[in-house]
C-alpha cells in the first residue's frame, strides 16, 4: 500500500467576515528565499484583547437569526418564544458595551494556528494572557478562575487567569485564531462516552442519542448549538472536536468520508438529531420544540477496540470568534453590533404572570406559592439573598460543627448566582441564575433547618430536590439562564455583601429586585416540571 497523507480536519472554505484592527505590528522580512511574516507580539496582545471584549458583549448575526425564527415559528410555544425574546432584549442591552451578555464570562481559551513562516521571537501564550488579562481588568467581567494552592485550598486568582491557550504548527506565513469564553454551565454539560463498535448501527445509536438528550437539560442554558462527535484517535481528539464543532469551526468540513480517514459531517444524522432534540418537548428551558437552534455530527476515525463519543453544547451565550493575523494585517471576525433589529415590533402575546411578594413572611410567601401549579409563570418583587457553591458549602460548616444556620438564609429565599463586576453608575453587573444542580446536596439538610426553602436558578435537578420540597414545603423556581444583562439593568435595583466577603463574586449577597421573571419548577407536593418532561 502506498503512503498517503490525509489532513485530518481538511476545512474547505473560510466565508467569515472579518474587520481589519491595524496595519500595525507585522511585516514581512526575507529569510534567503523564503519571506518570514513577523508578528511584534504586541500584535497578539491586541489581538487577543479585543476579541476578548467583542465576544463577551456582542454574539454572532447567526445567532440572532435563530432566536428570531424561534419567535417567528407557529410551532413554538409560548415559553419558546418569552426565553428568545429575552435573549434578544438581552443581546441588545449587552451591545451597549456596558454589562456583558452572561454574568459568567468564562474561562479564557485560544486555539491558533501558527504557520511555519510566522515568527513572533516570544512565548505567543505569554502575550496572549496578556491581552486576555487587559479586557478582563478594564471591562465589567467576572474573575472566575480558582488556582489551588494545596489539594484542597483554593483562591480566586484576580485576574480570570490562567486562560486555555492551544497553538498548533501549520503550512503557511499566516497565524489564524479561534478565541472562546466557556463559562461553566455549558463546560459541564460536556460529556464522553467510550463506546464500541457495537453502537454504530441505525437502532443502537438512535436509542443512544435519545437518553443522552434526555440527560442533557437545560442547566446549560438553551437553545444549544449541539455537537455530538463520533469516533477519534483518542478521548482528547475527541472532545477537541466537539469544542470546535459546537462553535461552527467545522462547518465547511467535507460530507462524506474517504479511505484516508478525514473528518466529515453527516448531514443526515443532523437532521435526525435535531428531530430527536424537538421532539424532546424539553424546549428553550422551560418546554416546546427549541432545546437547539442546530446540531453538528461529525464523524472520525476510530481504533478498532475503541469509539469514544463525545456530546457538548455552546448555550445561549454563544461565544466565539476567530481572528487571523496575515501580512495585511490584523483581523478579527465581525460580530453583530445592531442586535435591536432582530427584535419584533410587538413582544410575543404571554398569559400574565402572578405577583409575588417576597418582603412578607416566608411562611406566607411559601402559602401564596402553594396556591400555583408547576410552570406558573411569576413575577418577583422584594429580597433575595444570593449565595452559589462555596457559601454553601461555608454554611453546612457552620452546621456541621454545632453552629445555628444563618437567619438570612430562613428568611428569604435563596438565589444560587454570581455577578460580573458593577458598571459605574449601576445597581448591578450582569447577574443571571447559575446551574442549581450544583446545590442539589445541600436541599434536604438545609431545608431541614429551615433554610433554602425557596430556591431561584437555571436547569433541572435531581430527584432527592422534589422529595425534600415535598416532604418540608418548600420550591424551586427557575430563572432564565442568559439574559444576564437585561436582568442587571431591569430588574435588579441594589446589591449589598451580607457574609464571606474575601469569597470575591461567590460572597452572599442581599438583593432587591422588581419584575424578576420566574416559572415554578418544583412545588410543595413534590412535583416536578422536568420530571414531568421526562415521561
């Protein structure tokens, strides 16, 4: 057999807009016959910083299309059409530059391929970090990144650093970019399967995909970009893939296969995915047809004893952009700056929702919750007390050693989130719910103290949540996980530190809040509307 060289992932056109940023920081110098293309790593500084701001205020035209077909649709249903309408108004509110469109501005990655007739004379990492940490400094961003300093002592490092940098060596005399911000709700709905051979049948892999789109949920923030992967030369090959696939990377891969091995999409398992996903009835988080705008199926080579598959999604927070550095100059992808066109005239007809005050007793608030059935449609109006994964873990300590639970978390209701910083002049940075499945283990116990008894987040949990709401009275309300922003500037009117101040962005929090849109996800009785979903 002869040799033959196969580019494993050959994309076969680049049709992104790009703007140009600068003529600046790159020239082109003679190295014998070959002409080098040389970067001054201040290029990648700037480079790097402004595709960092762009990506966490503005989203891709694409993007917006989809939430507007989703209003357009007849077949949505209401709930489809209020989550994409607030995701539109949300986008509009985050491309003022002020409040970005998620309150998790998420972990800092680059991916660059380097051509061999690039040369920057420095560690390119290095410079990157440097632009990353710029935007991160000057802009109204979240620090969400913890560095260890022993097994199990952690400190927020003040900087969102270190990011994610992958640079990779190519043909070429020209440096080309994807840059992502990957918060953690659609990080941790990234899943591998090692699988065999015996999936790779029509029957098998339908079953398969059913229960795995199931599992999903909406803790991720929907609608999703989904990309399953199936096959890889490893476990890591395969969720590189998925990344990037998730992030439209590979659309112009070719689709079909050829004997050498290269990457492809399946269109037809698309479409038979994306059919799986509507007829989920999971929806745009709260039921309907929209659990996913698109899905991607790529398809790799595998060993024989071996087929990893790999599930991820980019959320409603779509955040991706590429970039590109050539001898014309410095390039980066153009994102969308005038999202209040995709917006109706009228918003989408809704039933009114139910007023509830959460400045009266908790036994009364929980009283005029029980009144409702699952998937009520609320309005909120008084005190939470914010409080995510380490106060939680602070106040079942306090338990745990013989100390009472604190009266803050009796006495209101608990909203599991994290602020980006406060713009100058406002209540509130961008404040949207993070993923209540991350407190499922605290409920019972803290419930049983009388605290968490009404809880405010995004995404489903777990079955041990409805049984210790029914067997102590309490709720779990969901939020809409996205509109950051818009919450921030609408319905959040102040903000102060009540306990764990050194926690940073994890300290608890009192808030006031009008108007905060809420659905009842699990009531007093122990039903619940996701479980519900699921049968």
């Amino acid at each position: 057999m002869e040799f033959r060289y196969q580019d494993p992932y050959p994309i076969q056109k680049d049709d992104t807009v790009y703007k140009k940023l600068t003529s600046d920081y790159v020239k082109v110098e003679k190295l014998g016959d070959r002409e080098i293309l040389t970067v001054d790593p201040k290029g990648l500084e700037l480079l790097a910083e402004e595709a960092m701001a762009d990506v966490s205020f503005m989203l891709r035209s694409s993007h917006l299309e989809s939430l507007r077909r989703i209003i357009d649709d007849p077949e949505a249903t209401d709930n489809d059409r209020f989550v994409a309408y607030n995701l539109l108004q949300n986008a509009a509110v985050a491309a003022e530059g002020a409040l970005p469109s998620c309150q998790d501005t998420g972990t800092a990655i680059v991916m660059g391929k380097k051509g061999e007739n690039v040369y920057t004379g420095v560690d390119d990492g290095e410079f990157l970090s440097r632009g990353i940490f710029n935007t991160y400094q000057k802009r109204n961003l979240r620090y969400s990144q913890v560095v260890p300093l022993t097994m199990f002592d952690e400190k927020n490092s003040g900087s969102n650093l270190p990011a994610q940098i992958d640079i990779y060596a190519k043909k070429g005399d020209y440096y080309e970019f994807l840059f992502l911000t990957k918060g953690g709700g659609s990080a941790n709905k990234t899943f591998l399967y090692q699988k065999t051979k015996s999936l790779l049948n029509e029957k098998s892999l339908e079953e398969f995909i059913k229960e795995k789109i199931s599992d999903l949920g909406t803790a991720a923030c929907p609608p999703y970009h989904l990309a399953l992967v199936i096959g890889g030369t490893s476990a890591e090959a395969n969720l590189a893939a998925v990344k990037k696939a998730s992030a439209k990377y590979y659309d112009h891969l070719p689709t079909e296969g050829n004997e050498a091995g290269q990457a492809f999409r399946d269109l037809e398992w698309e479409a038979k995915v994306q059919k799986i996903c509507q007829e989920s009835a999971i929806g745009a988080q709260f039921g309907g047809k929209y659990l996913t705008h698109d899905v991607r199926v790529i398809r790799l080579p595998r060993h024989a004893a071996s087929c990893p598959v790999g599930m991820g999604v980019s959320c409603s927070a779509d955040r991706n952009i590429k970039g590109k550095i050539t001898k014309e100059g410095i390039f980066l992808e153009q994102l969308e700056q005038d999202p209040k066109r995709f917006l109706p005239a009228t918003p989408p007809h809704l039933e009114e929702a139910v007023e509830v005050d959460l400045n009266k007793p908790m036994q009364d608030i929980l009283a005029d919750l029980s009144k409702y059935p699952i998937k009520t449609r609320l309005k909120l109006n008084g005190t939470l007390i914010v409080a995510r994964d380490i106060a939680h873990a602070k106040i079942k300590e306090l338990i745990d050693s013989g100390k009472p639970m604190p009266e803050y978390f009796k006495n209101h209701p608990i909203y599991y989130a994290g602020p980006a910083k406060t713009p100058e002049g406002m209540a509130s940075g961008s404040f949207g719910p993070t993923t209540a499945g991350r407190m499922d283990v605290y409920v019972d116990e803290f419930q049983s103290h009388g605290g968490s008894m009404i809880m405010l987040a995004k995404g489903n949990r777990s079955k041990d949540v409805a049984d210790a709401c029914n067997k102590y009275g309490g709720f779990y309300l969901g939020s809409i996980g996205g509109p950051a922003a818009i919450l921030a500037k609408d319905n959040i009117v102040s903000v102060d530190v009540v306990d764990f101040p050194e926690l940073g962005m994890e300290a608890v929090r009192k808030i006031e809040v009008k108007d905060f849109p809420a659905f009842i996800i699990t009531d007093d009785k122990g039903n619940d509307f996701f479980a519900n979903l699921a049968h």
